[in-house]
C-alpha cells in the first residue's frame, strides 16, 4: 500500500482540525472574539471561520 507524506501528517496531527484542538475551540467559543481565539489557539482568522461555520451545521 502507498504511504505518503499527507497521511503521515494526518495521523501524527491527532485530534485537531485547522491545527487547532477542537475541545479547546468549543469551550474558548462563547467566551472570545475571532481574533482572540485566532491568538489563543495559533491559528488564522479564516479558520475560526471555517471552524463556526462546521460547528453550525452540525
């Protein structure tokens, strides 16, 4: 089987979406602004959007 370089950063990443914790995300979301929770958690603004976005369709 193919093993490449996308799978094996899929798999050391552990449970994090967006290079962010998303436990962390849900509990920091209703306390911060975008771009405190950006700052907090390292990562950009678009993926605090991305991440709302996936937790209202859910």
């Amino acid at each position: 089987m193919r093993y490449d370089q996308k799978q094996s950063d899929m798999q050391s990443a552990g449970p994090s979406i967006f290079g962010a914790d998303f436990h962390r995300f849900m509990e920091i979301e209703g306390q911060l602004n975008r771009i405190e929770i950006a700052e907090d958690l390292g990562i950009s603004l678009g993926d605090v959007k991305k991440l709302k976005e996936k937790l209202n369709r859910a």
